[in-house]
C-alpha cells in the first residue's frame, strides 16, 4: 500500500523492506529516503539511513563506494560526527571499497576528525594520506591541501603551515565555481588569522548569491570562517557583517556544521563588543547543544570561563576555562587555547597568586612562541605581562612586548596593536615612568573602544585612573566613578566592586549596590550578588574578597538572602 502513496514515504518504505530482509528494495529506497533528506537540509536523517546501509551485511560491493563517498559529503555537512567517523574508518579496511574511493573516504574521516576533541592529530595525518591517495583527483587533493593550510589547528608551526598555503593559493587560483569557493573559504580565514588584512579588499568580489546549493554551503562557510578570523584579530564590525550574512545562507540552503560553529563566533564576539545580556544562559544552551563538536565547545567555554572571570566566580571560570584546549594544545584550536590560558592566568593573579599564573602564561606563550602566529596574542599579552610583573619577572615582561611588536609588525591586526599599546602601559608603570604609561594606556583605550571591546578598554581605563590618583585625585576619581557604572552595565561585578574599593580608599565617594529600605522582600542588587556567588559555592570570606567588602558585611547580606528567599541552608540555595 505504501508503494502506491504518493509522494512515496521513502523512509518508511525503506525501513519496511530493512526488516523483511528485501535487500534490493532496502538499497533502493534507503539510498532515495536519504537524497530526499539530503535535499530538505536533514543530514542527521541522511546519515542514519547511509550508515545502516552500509553495515547491511549483504549489501553488493558495487554499491559500497557511492554509498560510502555520499556519507562522508553528507556528514561533513552535519553535526553527527562519531558514528560517521566510526564508519568511514570501518569501511577503509572493507575489501569492498575500491582503491580509487580510499582516498576520497579517507578524507571525509579527516574532514570529521577535525571536529572531535582528541582528533586533531589524526586529522592532519588522515588529510595527509588522502592527498596522496587522490593523485588522480586534483580537485579533492585541492580540499585536502585547503585543511592543512589551516593555521589554528594543533601545534603544527607556522612554517609548515606556509607551503601548504602556497599551494592552496595555486590550486585556488585555477580553480571555478563550487571547487573554487570551498577553497576561498579556507584560504580567506586563514590568511585572515595570520593578520594579512589585503584579504578583506577581497570581500567586493565575493558574489551575494549563488545558484548551486553546494555553492550555497560554501559561500557560507567562506564568510563565517573569515567573520571568525576577523574577530580574533580585531575587525569586529566586518565579522558582524560577515556573520549576519553567512548564518543568512547557512539557514537557508541548510548548513548546520557552519550555522555551529558560526554561533559559536557570534557569542564570543558579543563577549568582545559587550552584548553580555543574556549572553551566558545562551552559551550554556549552546554548550549543551552542541557538547560533541569540540572547536564549538571550546569557544563557548572561553567565553563562559571569561564572564565568570568578570564576576569573580573562580571555580567556575577555571572549570570553563579548562576546555579550552589549555592544556592539550596538540589536539586545539589555538587561538582559542593560548586565550584559554590567559583567562586561567588571571584568575590566578586575582587571587594573588602570581606564582602560580606565571605557569598558564608560559604554557600560552609556549604555544603562541611554537605556532609563531602572534596575531593572537591579544588577549596573552597583557595578561602576560601583569603577571610576570606581579611576579618580579620583569625582564620575561620585557622580553613578551619586544615580541609582540616584532611579531605584528606590518599586520592587520587592531586587537593585539591595542594590547601592545597596553602591555607598553604596564611596563612604564611598572618601571615609575606614569607619564609614559598613562601616554600608552590613553592608546590603548582609544584602540580598544575604536574596535569596539568595552570591557578592555574599562580595564585599562582603570590603570589610567590608578596611575593618576596620586597625583590628580579628582579627575582620577571621577574616572572610577564613571568606571563603575561601565562595569555595572556589563554585568562586570568583580571589577565595578574593585572600583568602588578603590575610591573609598581615595576618599571619593559612589553609591554602592547594597540593600537599602524599600526593596521589601526582594533582593537588591548587592544582595543579587551574594546570592549568585553563594550558590556557587563561595565562602564568607571568598565573597569578601571578591566584592571587596568586609566578612561581617557578608554575613549579614547573607542571612537576609536565606531569608528573603525562604530557604533555610546555603545547600538548598545551591539547588
């Protein structure tokens, strides 16, 4: 009956046949059921169908090929990566495969290792061994080159990562439409990471639409990838455009491996330019979302590890910042990582704990110093610099910003020119030059808020005004004053409560966030606070010295938290 239905129900007539043993009729409407699927946007109903297929034990070896190539296209395009991956690596050892397919499989199991915490090492080889399985396919070795000119991948050095970009940029240069943009796309975002801005004089020539749906995938991709270097170097307002645009196309030819990583994208570029509410019950979502694609959660961890750095919240900031890749640098995304480890720096350093952050810093610049690409340092480099300061290690310090410099040199890159300028502040402070550091610091603000990243620029706007408080007090004052309110609006309650340490101690004066008569039965904004850091777990004492307030102080913000919200236990607050 169902065969008579039109349009036929392709899966469940191929699910009808699986289980009364039809192989020919499996083969036929399996393989149908997942085009129709392929065609709809639905990868993950695609893969499920094309990997049953292919453990079907009397499925004929001519089949195998095609079905086996369709999975690997289909599942890169999607966000089910294990099973595919498991698969495909089954398949390379199926005497069924033809020699000529090898190469092609073999490189979509490269392709979705790349995804996979723990795969990055066997991706390269994998891609490595597909390029010279495919001599006879100059357009697949081309794909396979294009991911071994990715600069961000693992520890791979910079000089090696040049000669395949080289030949990326020939293969690229010769070839049209759907080949040639799958190229751009890698090419572009990795010229971008390395800070060669000539790139962006390319974006005109980018065509708006495309007829192919491949082409339309590709077109994506090519703009979020470059949106995504673009963030990391500092462009922020063209990767807002590029992102609106590439999650435009990705939606609508259905992309959902690019629409992932590009969100990802999206939440760290709106750490960096301020959009911060709401910011982490998305991350979090996210997280949960996409928990098995590791480039995606490692970013999304940098982020929630970063706000939770901004409200002091230590354990859970380290337990994000954790997965960044900090600590395995051979299987991360580098930029992400080297961040990572800046993050667990400074959350070490606000604690006082120099000593121990100089270790995160020299494992970041380890892997900055290894990757050779100091286009990222823009978030290490300050971070390094405070803490080798903090540590009497200023010659370390010294050594990080002659680096930098040399390393940016000639480089389109505005997040780490804004940092240098930041990193110079430091030492010049450090050393009693203020005039000098206040020069650089005032830089670097300027940058900062150019690009725009608020909260780096409120950062070191706070240095300006600490350098100036012994010699001006009242303009410095009146900065901290205005701090604290920038501070507040991103939802920064560590640092608004460290501006308001610092102006007490000044004399100065700022209305403080705790409880006064007529929040009633509601909590106040300080009481908010309290009661976020105590369901995090914090001491007394924790929260004292992260809001800067006194133990007593916090004992009785506590009590009326527990009261105000009828619970009886800071356990029961916990859940």
């Amino acid at each position: 009956m169902l065969a008579g239905v039109e349009p036929k129900p392709l899966k469940q007539l191929a699910e009808h046949s699986e289980r009364a043993g039809r192989v020919s009729e499996w083969l036929s409407y399996g393989e149908a059921a997942a085009d129709r699927a392929t065609e709809i946007g639905d990868a993950a109903t695609a893969t499920e169908l094309l990997q049953r297929l292919l453990k079907e034990p009397g499925l004929p070896a001519e089949h195998v090929d095609r079905l086996a190539i369709k999975l690997g296209q289909i599942a890169h395009t999607g966000l089910d990566q294990h099973d595919p991956t498991e698969t495909l690596e089954r398949l390379l050892s199926d005497r069924r495969l033809s020699t000529s397919a090898r190469g092609e499989v073999r490189l979509y199991r490269g392709l979705l290792l790349l995804r996979q915490a723990g795969g990055l090492v066997e991706a390269r080889s994998e891609v490595e061994r597909a390029i010279n399985e495919l001599s006879e396919r100059p357009d697949l070795a081309a794909r396979g080159t294009a991911v071994l000119a990715m600069p961000y991948v693992g520890q791979t050095p910079l000089d090696e990562i040049l000669p395949w970009l080289a030949r990326l940029t020939e293969y690229r240069s010769k070839a049209a439409g759907e080949l040639r943009l799958s190229l751009q796309a890698n090419e572009f975002g990795s010229r971008m990471h390395l800070g060669d801005a000539t790139v962006l004089a390319s974006l005109d020539e980018l065509p708006e639409e495309v007829a192919t749906v491949g082409e339309q995938r590709h077109l994506a991709r090519l703009r979020c990838n470059l949106a995504d270097a673009c963030e990391w170097t500092g462009h922020l307002r063209i990767a807002d455009e590029l992102l609106r645009g590439g999650l435009r196309i990705a939606a609508r030819c259905g992309a959902p491996f690019v629409i992932s990583t590009a969100r990802a994208t999206r939440t760290r570029l709106d750490w960096l330019t301020g959009e911060w509410a709401g910011l982490d019950e998305r991350a979090r979502r996210m997280l949960d979302e996409y928990r098995d694609l590791f480039p995606v959660v490692s970013e999304l961890s940098l982020v929630l590890g970063s706000l939770a750095m901004a409200r002091g919240e230590w354990a859970r900031a380290t337990s994000h910042l954790t997965e960044t890749g900090a600590f395995a640098p051979d299987e991360a995304i580098s930029p992400v990582a080297i961040a990572g480890c800046a993050g667990l720096a400074w959350t070490l350093l606000s604690q006082d704990e120099p000593a121990k952050a100089c270790a995160d810093v020299d494992r970041g610049l380890d892997i900055l110093r290894r990757k050779g690409v100091w286009a990222w340092s823009g978030e290490l480099g300050p971070v390094a610099v405070a803490v080798y300061l903090a540590a009497d290690r200023e010659a370390d310090a010294a050594r990080v910003v002659d680096e930098i410099a040399a390393g940016i040199a000639g480089s389109g890159v505005p997040l780490a020119v804004a940092a240098l300028a930041q990193c110079r502040g430091r030492l010049a402070e450090h050393r009693g030059d203020r005039t000098v550091a206040m020069a650089h610091y005032r830089e670097a603000v300027a940058r900062y808020e150019e690009l725009p990243v608020p909260y780096y620029a409120a950062m070191v706007a706070e240095r300006a005004a600490t350098c100036l408080l012994p010699t001006d007090p009242g303009p410095a004052q009146e900065e901290l004053s205005a701090l604290v309110d920038v501070f507040d609006r991103l939802g920064a309650t560590r640092d608004a409560a460290r501006c308001r340490h610092l102006l007490r101690d000044a004399g100065g004066g700022k209305p403080s966030r705790r409880g006064r008569r007529g929040y009633g039965d509601e909590l106040s904004p300080r009481e908010e606070e309290v009661a976020r850091l105590l369901a995090c777990g914090h001491t007394n004492r924790e929260i004292a010295g992260i809001l800067f307030l006194s133990p007593r102080t916090v004992e009785q913000h506590a009590a009326r938290v527990l009261r105000k919200l009828g619970v009886t236990s800071r356990e029961q607050l916990k859940n």
